[in-house]
C-alpha cells in the first residue's frame, strides 16, 4: 500500500512538538488539533499495517493514537512475525531482515519498543544478533551506525556489547571538518547532523552524560552549541534551496532538530529554536 509521505512526516514532527518542546498552552492547543488530524489520516492510509509500515506505526504509537495492546499494531506484530523467519532466511545472517542494510533491522526495533514489544524475540528470530558484526551495521556509510546505537538504545539492547563503542568511534570519525555530519561529501547538513547527534546523547551530553571523547562532563554550553550547528546547517540549505521538496518544506527535516533538541536538553531547545 502506498503511504502518504507528507502526512507521515507532519506527524512525526508534530508528535515532537507536543511531546519533546515544551511550549505556551495557547501554542499547544493550536497544534494538537493539527497533529490528531494527521494521525487520524495516517492510520486510515495505512489500515492492515504490515512488515513496511515501521515509520507509521511508530508515529502513530508515539502520537498516542492507538495503544500499546490495540489490534491496530497487533496486527502490524503478526505479519511482522510471519515474515521475519523468511526474511532471515534469505539474508544468510542470523537475525538480519536484509543482508546488507542494518537500518533494516534498525527500523523494525524503533518501530517494535514503541508498542513495548521485544526485537530479542520476535518469530523465532532475535532482531539484535547481527549487530554483533560491525562491518554488517557499517555497510550504509554513518547511516548504519547512527541508526544502530538509536535502535539498541530503545530498549537498552545488547548492555555492555563492543557495538556500541564502534557506532561512536564511527559517527565521530565521520564528522566534517567544520563540524556537523553529512550523508555523503563535506558539506554538513541538518537531517544528518541532528541525527547523529542524537544517538551521541545518551553517552555524549544528556543529563549527565559525559563527552565519548574526553569523558568530561557536558554543561548546557555544550548542548546549545550542538542546536546552533544545526540551525546554521539549515540557514545554509535554506539559502541553497535544498530545504524544498516538489514545492513544499521538507517537514521531516525540520522534524530531526526537534528531535535533537529534546535529547541535548529542553532547555537548550527552547533557547535555540
């Protein structure tokens, strides 16, 4: 089934504006009314959620659409379940959805903690083993890793496993001269920036994080400096015109600073943005 790109991505920032920002109850209530209608056509585009449909589940799960125990994302569970061993199957790698793409794996897990289920069993299959192999999360570039320490952080999967370790050392060794990360060249951008960004926090600068290179303590200088890279990569694109797409604001985009913003700090978030 075909999905509604634009309505998903208004949801998932929307969702990280009523959730994550703390904001004035008149401005509140002027988005929540946006946010439940987009949820509502979201979840009538995507009726029978199935192995695919990842980024609406999980938007619709942390929108508080359906709950947690509906038949709406029991559904989505059992087709998962059903697919899972043959998906498994075919990549040759135990517990891997795709052979060559972690985010495969990653998507599915971010999707499944969002409704409280465990990747760790899931049709017979446990979904976190082939992070064991990092040449296998790295095959994507920094995609792989990023996506990696999010989704093992969702449920605090795999405590204490080398994995982790070597996202970081990935995610900083890829950064740009300038500062800030970039899909592909080096020329940072928002999207890729913010994401990184956001798998660092838990070991790099959330409430009482600590730095993963020097291991000293994160103050809230530190945190707004990260939100500025951000806002400064998207004054840049926007004056390149990449912040555009088919016409309309690429509302995932801005969606991705919102979401590093909680991560860095409300406080900072609210200062920045």
């Amino acid at each position: 089934m075909k999905v509604d790109k634009r309505s998903l991505a208004l949801i998932l920032t929307l969702v990280l504006i009523c959730t994550v920002l703390p904001v004035p109850a008149a401005q509140a209530a002027d988005v929540q009314p946006v946010l439940s209608a987009a949820l509502a056509r979201q979840a009538s585009a995507v009726p029978s959620p199935g192995y695919g449909d990842e980024w609406t589940v999980l938007g619709l799960a942390r929108g508080g659409y359906f709950t947690a125990d509906s038949d709406y994302f029991a559904r989505y569970y059992a087709d998962l379940a059903a697919k899972v061993p043959e998906l498994t199957a075919a990549s040759g790698r135990d517990g891997a959805l795709n052979a060559y793409k972690s985010t495969d794996n990653s998507r599915v897990i971010l999707a499944l903690s969002a409704i409280g289920r465990d990747a760790a069993q899931v049709g017979g299959c446990d979904l976190t083993a082939p992070y064991a192999d990092f040449a296998w999360v790295s095959n994507q570039g920094i995609n792989g890793p990023i996506f990696a320490l999010l989704a093992l952080d969702s449920r605090n999967y795999l405590p204490g496993s080398a994995v982790r370790r070597q996202c970081v050392d990935a995610i900083l060794s890829a950064e740009c001269s300038g500062g800030g990360w970039a899909f592909g060249g080096s020329a940072a951008d928002p999207d890729m920036t913010a994401m990184a960004l956001q798998a660092l926090a838990l070991r790099g600068g959330g409430r009482g994080g600590r730095d993963a290179r020097s291991g000293r303590a994160l103050g809230d200088a530190d945190r707004r400096r990260g939100l500025c890279l951000i806002r400064r990569c998207e004054r840049r694109e926007r004056r390149a015109g990449h912040r555009r797409v088919h016409g309309a604001g690429y509302r995932s985009g801005h969606g991705q600073p919102l979401c590093q913003g909680r991560r860095l700090g409300d406080r900072c978030a609210a200062d920045v943005f």
